[in-house]
C-alpha cells in the first residue's frame, strides 16, 4: 500500500516547444494529432497523480511547453473536474519559498526561453496543486478529491 505525500511532482509529457531553440528537430516530428493525443495523456496523468498526495499537501504540475492547452487550461479542467481542490496562486508559494517576486506570473509560473532563459534552456510551466486540510476526503470519479494550487 503506498503512503500518500505531501508532494508530488507531475513532469508531464508535452510538445516540448518551450524546448525547440535547444531541440529544433521537435517541430518537424510533431504531428497534427499529437496535441489531442498529449493532453488526454497529460489529464490522465494529473488524475491519477491527485491519489498520491496527502491532505494538505500540494500537486505541482509541470511541462515544458508553451501552449496553454498543455498548461492552464489543463490545471482550469482538473480544478473543475475535483472541486475539493484549489488554485494557489504560484505568486504566492514563490514568496513563500523562495522569498521576493514571482518571475512567471501571478495564478500560474510561466517560463519562457525569450524572457528567462536566454540560453534556450527549455521553458517551463508550473501549475501547482494543494488539498485543503480542513475538507475530509471525498471519493469522486475513483480518485480521492483534493485541492489545487499553482
């Protein structure tokens, strides 16, 4: 039986295009489908992973891409879909850990290689995800129902 965690960590397959000044071959391998077929992957993968973590905990999800498909629209369906969770804004948890000013953004940390990462490191967009501790455990969809926060 697995233990839930405080934390967990969704480095979730994308298109990469935060990745392609480093990797340009991706654009040319892409195909018209692989987004409808990645974001499917990358809402199963959100679901499943918000069984890991315990109350209180956070979800953090991740990608290296740019789309907002691939980003905020999919931290926006998993918040509709599991009411018991909430957004924390990534401003807010920068602050809390890291002290000063979120770089990225307020609601969502967004990181690209033309205004971060000069170098062309890969972009990379942070949606967080925490359960509130007061709310009890619900079960929903055959997944234990959690918060959100990004």
């Amino acid at each position: 039986m697995l233990r839930a965690s405080t934390g967990v960590l969704v480095d979730a397959p994308c298109l990469g295009i935060g990745s392609w000044r480093r990797n340009p071959d991706g654009k040319w391998r892409a195909t018209p489908n692989d987004l409808a077929e990645l974001t499917l992957r990358q809402q199963d993968i959100l679901l499943s992973a918000a069984r890991l973590g315990a109350p209180g905990g956070r979800l953090v999800y991740v990608t290296c891409s740019l789309l907002r498909e691939e980003n905020e629209a999919q931290a926006e369906a998993f918040l509709a879909a599991m009411p018991d969770f909430a957004l924390y804004p990534a401003a807010r948890a920068w602050a809390e850990t890291l002290g000063g000013r979120s770089p990225g953004g307020d609601d969502y940390l967004r990181l690209t290689p033309a205004r971060h990462a000069p170098t062309g490191s890969s972009s990379r967009n942070l949606s967080a995800i925490a359960p509130t501790p007061t709310l009890p455990r619900k079960q929903g969809r055959e997944l234990t129902r959690r918060r959100a926060c990004n």
